[in-house]
C-alpha cells in the first residue's frame, strides 16, 4: 500500500470513529436566539465587544466549521461524550480524547482568566456557545458503538439517512422555518420554570440529556421508514431540548459576563 493511501484510510478511520454531527446550523441558531433573549445588558455589552459586534447566531457554528483545519482537530472529542447507560458521568471512565463536559469546563476557565487574550477569549466563548448546544441533542450522549446513532440508517420521508441526523437536522429541517421563526414559536416559561430548568451544574445536565438519549434510541431502529408520525411523536421533545439549551447558556454566560 502506497503512504499516501495509508494517510487516506488513517484519516478515514479517524473521522469515523471521533466524527459526531451536531445540531444543524438552524438548531444551534435557534438556540442562541433563545439564549440572546435571555441575557442580562451587561452581558449582552460585554458578549458584543467580544465578538466585535457578531452575534451569538453568527458565531454558534464556528465550532463545527473549524473541523476542516487540522489545527484544531484536537477539539473534535469535546463535542460529545460516551458512557456507559446506566452509569452517570462522575462515575464513567473518561476518554483520554477529553469531552463534552472537559471541554464546557476549558472554555469556561479560558473566558474567565483575565490573563487569557481578546483573541483566545473570543476562540473558547465561540466553542462553548456550540458546546451547550451540543449537551442538549440527546444523541451527543448516546453510545460509542454506533456513533451516537449515526451507524443506525433510517428513512426519512423515503430518504436515506440515520437516526442521529434526524435529530439534528431533519425534523428542523422540515419545517422550513428560520431560526428566528423558530425559537419565536416554542413555549414561553414562567419565572419558575426558568429556575428550575436552569438549576443543577453541567454535569448535571449531561447526566440528564444520557437519560434521553436512551428514550430517543428507543424510538427508531435500523432501517425503519421515519416520516411526519415520528416529527410528531418527537419534536416536542426536540423542542424542549432547544429550550432547555438556550436557558442554561443564558444562565452560564449571565455568570461569565456579569
């Protein structure tokens, strides 16, 4: 075999096993408009000189737009995390490749770190905003051996894809809705339930989204033909998961940029 054809099934192999997709751009969209209309003034001040004006929809896909460049492969393991059902994160045995949860708490310490540059500031505030996205898609917390469920092919409305990319994108997707549209038309929550959603640590919150992911395994198997039944026995939990997603990075990033 020629070294060049080695490094092509290197490479290969390496996305097949590290490569998660992520809520499409139009969830992580709708997740920050949630997250941006729940900020506090002086976080919205500060965020915006951060990101020189860009908003938090702008930026909430850099994280994935950044695999291309080998330079930050080493980011791929952060956006998600696998352990075993059953098991909660604290317990698990942790990847050497890091995680969601390493990765939510390195962008965290990097924001918070006066000595920690503009520039650098503004590289992990990016990544968490696409981090918090990615803890609420229940499959980012599913299992290793088929990828999160991107090893289980499905149809949708007569189309080939796989469960993972169902929800992600496909249901979203659907509805034809911009971002905006979207997050205008989930439920509001009263002062109540926005504290309760947004108690509990990110651990916390890994650990619930796994609970989820089980649910969500239980709703499709390999080769099933998925269409508007499925949306509608499963966007509202989709939903929710955006929702939810949105509160917590508010909640975070109202802490980081008080």
């Amino acid at each position: 075999m020629k070294p060049q054809t080695i490094i092509i099934v290197f490479l290969f192999i390496f996305q097949g096993v590290f490569a998660h997709p992520n809520w499409g751009p139009t969830g992580h969209r709708t997740l920050t408009k949630i997250a941006d209309n729940h900020l506090k003034r002086k976080a919205k001040k500060k965020i915006a000189k951060l990101l020189d004006g860009k908003s938090l929809a702008y930026i909430s896909t850099f994280a994935d737009e950044i695999k291309s460049d080998k330079r930050y492969r080493k980011f791929s393991a952060w956006h998600y995390v696998n352990f075993p059902f059953g098991v909660k994160y604290q317990d698990s045995k942790k990847s050497k490749y890091g995680d969601l949860a390493v990765g939510i708490k390195t962008c965290i310490s990097k924001v918070k770190d006066k000595n920690t540059s503009k520039e650098d500031k503004a590289f992990y505030l990016k990544l968490l905003v696409h981090l918090i996205g990615d803890l609420h898609q229940p499959l980012h917390v599913g299992h290793a051996e088929d990828r999160g469920g991107n090893d289980i092919q499905v149809q949708w409305h007569k189309r080939g894809t796989n469960l993972h990319h169902v929800w992600d994108e496909d249901m979203i997707n659907k509805w034809d809705m911009s971002y905006t549209e979207f997050s205008n038309n989930l439920d509001n929550f009263d002062k109540k339930e926005i504290k309760q959603i947004q108690s509990g640590t990110v651990i916390d919150w890994i650990n619930e989204t796994q609970k989820l992911a089980q649910q969500v395994y239980q709703t499709a198997k390999k080769g099933d033909k998925l269409s508007w039944r499925y949306s509608y026995e499963n966007l509202p939990l989709l939903q929710q998961q955006l929702q939810k997603g949105g509160l917590r990075l508010a909640k975070i990033l109202n802490e980081l940029f008080a």
